[in-house]
C-alpha cells in the first residue's frame, strides 16, 4: 500500500471567461511516495484499502478511508499526518493518528461484505464550511457474476469527525442501484466526491446500463457527475466522457474516475487511472482531466442532458 503526493497550484481569483483562456489546475511535479507495510495493524485494525484521502487545512489532519469493506474490520477512516522536507518539499513519511469506525444512523456500523446494508467507502472530504466530512459509498448490487449479493445503495455520506453519521445527500432516481440491468452496474456507483461553499458534487466510476457499454481499448463511455446545492438538493447532472482504456486489459470493466475536485461552480478537477496486466490502479501516474460544466441543467430521466467536455489533461 502506498501514499503518493503531487502538488497542485490552483490559481483562483476569479473564473476564467472561457475554459480555452486559462487552465486554473497545474500540477508542477511529484513530490513523493511512502509506503505503509502490507496488513499494518494500528489501533486493533489492520490497515489497508486507503482509497481517499483529504486534509484539514486549519489543522494539518489528514483523512484516509478505507474501502475494505469490513473484510478485517468494519467501515472506517483513519487520520494521520504526512510529513515534507521543509528544504525541497519532498514528502518524506506519513504518520497515522487515529482510527474511526463509520456507522449509520442509528450508531451501529455497516454491514459486512455480501451483507444487506453494507457500505464500500471510495472518498472522503473535510467540509471546511461545516466542520464535517463528507464521503462517498459505492454501495453493492448484484450482476450477472455475483447474483447472491444484496443491494446496498450508493450513497454520499456526510459524519462528524468521529464518524458519527449526520445525513445523506438524496441520490437522484437514475443513479440508485438496482436488481436489474438498469442503473449503476456494479462497482461503478459514486467513486469521487468534491466540495465547494455552494455545494457538492459526485462522480460515478462508469456508465450507467442505460449509458451503453464499459470503456474499452476503442472507445470510452460517460460517466456522471451530480451537483447538489448547500440544502442538498440536486441541482445538475453532467455526463463525464471517460478516454478509452489504454491497451492491454485485463478486463472490460475498467475504473475510470478515482476522485475528484471542485476549483470553481464550473470546474472539476477529475482523476483517472486504469489498470491492466503489470499495472496497479493508484494515483501514481494517474492523468488530470478538467471537465468544464456549462450553466446548471437539470437531467433527470425524461429530460437532457449535457456532455461535460475535456479542457486539459
């Protein structure tokens, strides 16, 4: 398992008048890469699965959830701190903190894997506005390959800082899994989860049945991006182009989007990232593709929607 750290400058005075002017996201160079020992043990819990990461810029706190669905323990995040070369600006190590269990709304943990009401964890964000973080759940359904497993919906999750749920985000109806070959397949609910003052905004790892095909070596597929405003309302929904996956592949199914941010009420911020036979899925490497949404309409089944276009990479 390992952490890798890139440094962003993100220039943001004002919006730019058209995306073609000015790209606000640069990312400058890498500053390093530590790596944590297979099945760590910390705090009674073994370590592992760290799918989203995020910082406390008033304290310095870092925030890692892990997505190993209860397969050693249940739900949960971890805070730590990461350390740089005050010199170079090298990260030199990473130090965890403290361990803390997700759970609902009624104070008891997520189910276990292959469980109704389990949770798979794939993002999490600090909500600098209200104090919260805000985290985002692939949920489970079944497919062709997995019949027997339950529906968990996806889900965006908000808790406070020790896990406590406080709400969810009301899923738009095209975006709730199903039993049937409608919806989010599986493993492709709400993978990336990006925060602003004005609202919230998820991305699904893949298309939608309704969407067409996974991505493959000739083509790519849309995924979706959903706005919410402050009261939680969805606001817009945008179809996100994936690229078509890079040659080889090990399977059909890739996992496009691993995260995502929010610069401005237009600009996200998206990473993508593949994987194949001699490679690994993780932000190194990864590309940064900015997907600029034109003025908020609204998508909901039986109305238009709007094809989100690339602006850098």
């Amino acid at each position: 398992m390992h952490i890798a750290v890139a440094f962003t400058v993100v220039a943001c005075a004002a919006p730019p008048a058209s995306a073609a002017q000015r790209d606000p996201v640069r990312i400058t160079r890498f500053l390093g890469e530590q790596r944590l020992p297979h099945l760590l043990k910390f705090e009674d819990t073994t370590v592992g699965g760290l799918s989203g990461i995020d910082r406390d810029p008033g304290t310095g706190t870092w925030y890692f959830v892990s997505d190993d669905r209860w397969r050693y323990n249940p739900a949960r995040f971890y805070t730590g701190r990461l350390d740089f070369n005050r010199d170079t600006g090298e990260f030199v190590g990473v130090r965890l903190t403290g361990v803390r269990t997700l759970t609902r709304a009624d104070g008891t943990p997520y189910a276990a894997y292959g469980q109704p009401g389990s949770a798979d964890p794939e993002s999490i964000r600090y909500d600098r506005w209200s104090g919260r973080l805000i985290w985002g759940d692939e949920g489970d359904r079944p497919d062709s390959a997995n019949p027997a497993i339950p529906i968990s919906p996806s889900a965006v999750h908000m808790a406070d800082l020790q896990g406590r749920n406080v709400g969810e985000l009301r899923v738009p109806p095209n975006l709730r899994l199903t039993d049937t070959e409608s919806g989010p397949r599986r493993n492709f609910g709400f993978e990336g989860v990006a925060v602003t003052e004005s609202g919230i905004t998820a991305v699904t790892e893949g298309p939608r049945h309704e969407d067409g095909p996974v991505p493959s070596v000739t083509r790519g597929a849309p995924a979706r991006l959903t706005v919410w405003n402050r009261l939680g309302i969805a606001r817009a929904q945008y179809a996100y182009p994936l690229d078509p996956c890079r040659p080889p592949r090990s399977r059909p199914a890739g996992t496009p989007t691993a995260g995502c941010r929010r610069s401005w009420p237009s600009t996200t911020t998206a990473i993508s990232r593949w994987s194949g036979p001699g490679s690994r899925a993780s932000t190194t490497g990864s590309s940064s593709t900015r997907s600029t949404c034109a003025a908020p309409r609204t998508c909901w089944p039986g109305t238009t929607w709007r094809r989100a276009s690339h602006t850098g990479r």
